[in-house]
C-alpha cells in the first residue's frame, strides 16, 4: 500500500460515515440476518431489536450490547419516514430509564440513540421491539425526563472540513491542495 493510498484510508475513516460500516441495503436478507447476528454481540433481545428496526426503515449504525458491565445502546437512522415511530419508542422507553437522543450528526445525517440509564440489563430491547411492531397499544403521553425530542447539532472535530477537502484531493476529484 502507497502512503497516498494509507492517508486516503485514514482520512475515510475520520471524514466519512460509510468507512468501515455495512450497509445494510445492499445486503440479501440471509447476509443481513447474520448480520444482525453479529451485531447483536450474542444478545438475543439486541439482534431482534435491530431486525425489527431495519424492518420499520430505521437502520442501525452503532450498537452494542453493554456485555452485562455497562448500558446496552443502539443508534439509528433516522427519516421522514420513521421519525414519528422513533419518537414513540422514545417517549415510551423513557419510562423504563432508557434515554433518547437525536442528533443532526455532522458526518451521518439524523441519527436517534437509546440508551438505558437505570440498568445493564437488555430488556428494554424487547420493549422497543414491542412498540416499533404495535405502536398503537403504548401510551406515549407524558414522557419521562430521559426523552430528549430536540434535535442537537453534533460536535464538528477541528479540522473535519479541511480533512475532506484533502480527502477530494487526494481522490483527485478536487484540483487544488486545501488552505486552511
């Protein structure tokens, strides 16, 4: 490998949201389920959850399973399409001490993050599963203070912008060298 090649690679995975992740769209479905396996960390409430989620167009892009120690969470795609659905299963979960962020993250878009506050148990999986498959049988009147509705900007790390437009360059598709 180029050092060309090296720092194009190194500047995807600081730059870019796709390096280094699986898209699951251009999986089949037996790829994917062995996916969500995976991802799942060998936590079934985790694996049927991001199933569940991917079936109600809501993707995820990070998860983790807390492995008994620390809090499970699970961050997802968010769209036009099922940003009333997340809300729900936000609204709802926050009265089981689980906390929900929503993020206009600077390098992948409309993100939601749920995670629990009280407990490293998974449970709480299995009721968002719950609520993503019937939302209509939860009352998500009067969320708890762990929902957090307002979309926040994320942090922009300091040099974010300059390392893609070297990135461009390096790919070519830019003809100059940035200035800071």
């Amino acid at each position: 490998m180029s050092i060309k090649e090296w720092i194009i690679k190194k500047l995807e995975k600081d730059v870019e949201a796709t390096a280094g992740h699986i898209n699951l769209e251009e999986l089949n479905q037996e790829e994917r389920n062995k996916c969500f396996i995976q991802f799942g960390e060998g936590d079934e409430n985790l694996t049927s959850f991001l199933k569940t989620a991917y079936d109600h167009g809501a993707s995820s892009i990070f998860c983790c399973s807390g492995h008994g120690s620390k809090s499970a969470y699970v961050m997802l795609k968010v769209t036009d399409d099922n940003i009333e659905l997340l809300r729900k299963v936000g609204r709802v979960l926050s009265k089981s001490g689980v906390s929900t962020n929503f993020e206009n993250n600077h390098s992948r878009g409309l993100i939601v993050s749920y995670r629990s506050v009280k407990s490293v148990s998974t449970n709480w999986l299995n009721l968002a599963d719950r609520v993503m498959n019937t939302p209509e049988l939860f009352d998500d009147s009067n969320p708890e203070i762990y929902y957090h509705e307002e979309i926040i900007d994320s942090y922009k790390p300091f040099g974010f912008d300059f390392k893609k437009k070297l990135l461009s360059y390096l790919r070519g598709a830019r003809k100059e060298l940035p200035s800071r």
